[in-house]
C-alpha cells in the first residue's frame, strides 16, 4: 500500500462524506449555471427587470444549459424573479472569485434612492414606552444617547476664578504688551501697583502705556518669602534638596507670620482688601471681604479638610457648612443640608484631639448631628436605654462594647469617606470668621513640625500691600509661533496667579481689538474653592434671601478702597450663574464681542 493512502487511511478528519460530496457537486452546477448567465445575458429568463415583469426571450431552453435535470421552458414564475435573483448573487458569493463578482453587479441596475435632507435639528429621543412596543426590553435601548444642545457660555465680563493658577498662556495674532519693557514702563507699573492707582481714571503722570498695565498685572504681595524654598505650591519634590531650618529661624519666622496674619485679616474686615489666601502645607485657606460672591458678612472657605480638624472646629463652637458635600437620598430635599451646620461628630484619633475625655463627650452628638432629627438629651437617653435593654436581655458586657466598637467603626467610616477631597470643603461665615482667624493662630497643626518645610508658617498671598510682605511678580517669556499657516504672538505667564489678574490682562488685551485666547492651569488644592463659591451662589438663587445676598452696586461702594479698580471690584460683587467658573480656556471673539470659555 502507498504512503499516502496510509496517512490518508490513518488520519480519519481528512475523509469526506457522502453529503459533503453532495454539497460540492451542486456547488460546482450553480457555478456553472452562473456562469452560462453571464456569458449569455440575452438568453436569460431569470434576469427579471425592475419592475418585476418577465423578459419576452424565444430562447428558452439555453438557460438551462450544464443542468442534469430538464425544466418546462413555458412556465412563468414572476412571484420568484426576485428570490432567484438574490439566490443568485448568494451562490455567486460562496463560489468566490472577484471577477465573477463584479461582473454580476455591472448587469444588476440598483433602483435609484431619493435624496433626502437631513433636518438641522436631530430628532426627538424615543420615549421608552414606544420603545418597549416596537422592540423587547433590552439594554441597548436604555443606553440611546439623549440630545442635548449645548449653549456656548457667553459674556461680556469674563469669570472670576478663586483658584489659583500656576501657569497663564495668551495667544493672539497681534503684538502683546509687556514682553520688552522700558525703564518708565516698569517704574511707572510698580508705582500704580503699590500705590492701587488705576491708571486709566488717573491724572497723575505716570505711564500708562500696555506695557505699563501689563507689568501692573503681573505683581502680588507674598509673605514669608525665603528665596531658597518653594512656597506654593507645597511640596517636598520642589524642596527636598533643601535643609530644615534651626529652632532660631523657626521662631523668629512664626512670630512675624502671626503680625502680618493679623494685619492682612483687618485689613479684609475694613474692607480694604478684597480677599487674601493662606496657604499651609495641608490645606488651603481663602479669606473674602464682605460683598464679594454676594456675600454680605467676611467669609472664608477651608479645603480640603479631615474628620479630625472638622471635630477640632466644632470643639471650638466654630459653625461652618460643607456646601460641597453629597447628601443621602432621604436628606436631598432638605433646605438646611447644604448648610450641614458642624455635621460632623466625634475627634476621632486625629491629632487635634487632647484627651479621651473629650472624645467620649463628642461621641453621645454622632447620631444627632447625621440625623438632625434629636436633640442631644434625647439622643444620650436612646443610648443609655439602649444599652440598658441590652442589659435587660442578658447580653454580656463584652458583646455590649463590642457593638458598640462595631458601630463606632461604621460611622468613622461614613464621616471619614470624603476627607482629604472637594468635597470636604468647609464654609465660615460672619462671626465664626473670627472665631477661626483665633483657631489658626493657635493651632498646633498649622505649621508643620516635621518635613522639609517644617517650621516654615504658611503662605500669605494678596493682591494689596500689608505688614511684612514681599512684592513678587510673575515670570513672563515671550514667543512666536506658527499655526495653521499663520503667525501668533505667545506669552506664558509662571507663578502664583491670583483671580485679579485675569480681569486686568483681558480688560488690557480687549483694547488691541483682536481675538485671542487664555489657557490656564489650576493648582489641585484649590479647584474646590472655585466650585464651591459657585454652590453658594445657587443656594442663594434657591433660598431667594434678599437679606443673604448683597447688592453688587453696594458691594462695589463699600469695597472702592481695597486697591483694586472698579470694573474688577463690580465682576467680584457678582452673583450671577456665569460670574465664577473655573476656566482652563478663555476665548475672546471680536465678532460676538464677549467671552467664552470652557
């Protein structure tokens, strides 16, 4: 016997059956059969036009030319034309070959399709219960995409952004001011900036060229400044080539950082300076002037914060609210839970927690403050009777402490599940503003005492002078480039940018009346501030409190002395939807004369 019939033999996948026979010789007759329509149009019958009536062909019997079975040439099948013709093409496509293929669809004429206009405005979404007749329940249908035509944001004012930026770029097509500066340019810049002069309502004599306003725009005031630290923003990767300062040094540093605190938060309460930041190596302060947001008390917003210092706030009997906390289902539709007045129970095992004492005190309030439904008796009386009942019942002491360990456990849980983020952002406002100006100067977790930055206070930063402040500009490089065929003018903007530079550099830039275009990037530790003065605004909105929202023209009278000019004063005094954003792309279009941004 051969080789190959044995392995054919022996490999039983490789032998065919009768009916894979069968399949092969029909397939090679359909070939066939297409074939001879192919090379013989005219003498096909199946070949039915479009209008579905038969072909008056004489010559019948061609047709069926390669069949081992013969057929009546007189019947007509006018029902089937359509059916043969698909079959056709089908068998076609099983016995492959591209030219057999392309020369069937050259016979075929495809009927023409009318054009139809597609509609501007796309079409309604379906509603489900017309879905769940036309098509079974599925979950394709419950993830149909709803339309939603998005309204670009416009303004003639652009927005305020209280976070802080560390990076400002502006592209536009003609020359920008401020990137070669003359001696009077620069002298003239400082002057206005020290002196809060607005040089455009002025009569002095000092410069007030671009050149000169774009420098104004670049200056703050800073405290403390050590040349050889990076103070903001804090972190031990800028700084970890540096060694910590000596007890001396730490000394001296927390005791000019108290006056200057001090001077900078009289200065917000007489309205002499709109608002200042303090920033420390944990969280990030902003204190504002009375008017500003619509507010009409001193304000401050801490973020981001920890279940500890939040306990160590309400042991001082500081009330604050938590505007950007998530609520539960059952407490949404309640009107006091955006303010969340001191929601938060227990110290806990944080750092700002002096003695057991005090936590066992703390921990009777945990369910009346998440609740807000019993008073604080009522609530010690439930816990008492509690476990008086489980007493009653025979359950040892020990499983009594152990659930109530577990239940202890749970709620450190829920109240700790949004430290550390935006949503731990808390908001002080009136009288507590000074009750807390008195908790930082006397914290011990302020100044860090461990790290790179330990013993260094934290960071003062305003737009006006004050007690112990050094004047720090922006560092400004100035390019060209070229996209899309043509050339624009570049200027990056690095450093502590605050939210008054915006509004003076886009005031300055709007006078060369051409389009240009603002990125910034945003410091982490501050987007919540942005969001949350946002949130105030909308609660304002909701609660429709006159008394609780200032009048921006009043707002914009009290604050005429805080060093800043009236156009930045009045956008700040706003509380309006598109007042505050927080902006990562500031567009000017000359055609709308407003802004849009992003």
């Amino acid at each position: 016997m051969d080789t190959n019939t044995e392995g054919f033999l022996s490999n039983p996948s490789q032998w065919k059956r009768p009916e894979d026979i069968l399949k092969l010789q029909r397939l090679r007759r359909k070939q066939k059969a297409l074939q001879n329509r192919i090379t013989t149009p005219s003498r096909d019958v199946n070949a039915a036009p479009l209008d579905g009536k038969p072909l008056d062909d004489p010559v019948g019997a061609s047709r069926f030319e390669g069949s081992t079975k013969r057929k009546n040439p007189f019947s007509k099948n006018t029902d089937n034309s359509a059916k043969r013709l698909k079959d056709d093409a089908n068998s076609e496509l099983t016995a492959g070959g591209e030219e057999t293929m392309f020369e069937l669809l050259a016979k075929v004429q495809q009927p023409e399709v009318p054009q139809i206009d597609v509609p501007i405005q796309p079409p309604k979404p379906l509603e489900p219960r017309f879905l769940q007749q036309q098509h079974p329940p599925c979950p394709v249908v419950q993830t149909i995409p709803q339309y939603v035509e998005e309204i670009p944001k416009t303004s003639k004012l652009p927005p305020i952004h209280w976070s802080v930026k560390s990076k400002m770029r502006i592209i536009c097509r003609s020359p920008i001011p401020g990137t070669t500066l003359k001696t009077n340019q620069e002298a003239s810049g400082l002057t206005s900036f020290v002196r809060c002069i607005d040089p455009k309502e002025s009569t002095t004599g000092l410069d007030i060229s671009p050149g000169a306003r774009f420098y104004q725009a670049t200056l703050y005031w800073q405290h403390p400044y050590l040349p050889w630290f990076t103070l903001f923003p804090r972190n031990s990767r800028n700084n970890h080539k540096q060694s910590p300062l000596d007890e001396t040094v730490r000394s001296v540093l927390a005791k000019e950082w108290v006056t200057s605190f001090r001077n900078l938060f009289q200065l917000v309460r007489a309205r002499q300076c709109p608002y200042f930041y303090v920033c420390a190596n944990t969280f990030t302060v902003l204190f504002r002037a009375a008017g500003i947001g619509g507010r009409v008390e001193t304000h401050a917003l801490l973020t981001p914060t920890s279940r500890g210092m939040r306990a160590a706030l309400k042991q001082e009997e500081i009330e604050f609210s938590m505007p950007l906390k998530k609520s539960n289902a059952t407490t949404a539709t309640d009107k006091s839970e955006p303010l969340n007045r001191s929601a938060e129970s227990g110290l806990g095992n944080s750092s700002f927690s002096n003695s057991s004492e005090e936590q066992s005190q703390s921990a009777g309030g945990a369910t009346e403050d998440a609740t807000n439904q019993l008073s604080d008796e009522d609530e010690d009386d439930d816990d008492m009777d509690s476990e008086q009942w489980l007493e009653s019942l025979g359950v040892d002491a020990a499983e009594i402490r152990k659930i109530s360990d577990n239940h202890s456990k749970k709620q450190q849980q829920r109240e700790c599940g949004g430290d550390y983020s935006d949503q731990s952002l808390v908001f002080i406002e009136g009288p507590e503003c000074q009750a807390f100006f008195n908790f930082l100067l006397n914290a011990k977790s302020t100044i860090a005492k461990v790290g790179r930055l330990a013993g260094v206070p934290p960071t003062l930063l305003a737009p006006v002078s004050f007690v112990g402040a050094t004047l720090r500009t922006l560092q400004t490089r100035s390019t060209k480039i070229r996209m899309d065929g043509q050339d624009y003018h570049s200027t990056e903007l690095q450093g502590v940018v605050l939210p008054h530079v915006l509004p003076y550099l886009t005031d300055l830039l709007c006078e060369s009346r051409d389009n240009y275009s603002i990125t910034l990037a945003t410091v982490p530790s501050t987007a919540g501030l942005c969001e949350a003065s946002r949130r105030l605004i909308d609660d304002l909105d909701k609660e429709n409190d006159e008394s609780a929202q200032a009048d921006p023209v009043f707002g914009k009278e009290n604050l005429s002395d805080c060093g800043l000019n009236k156009r930045i004063v009045e956008n700040m005094c706003r509380a309006t939807k598109d007042s505050v954003f927080d902006t990562e792309r500031l567009l000017f279009s000359l055609d709308a004369d407003g802004f849009s941004w992003s």
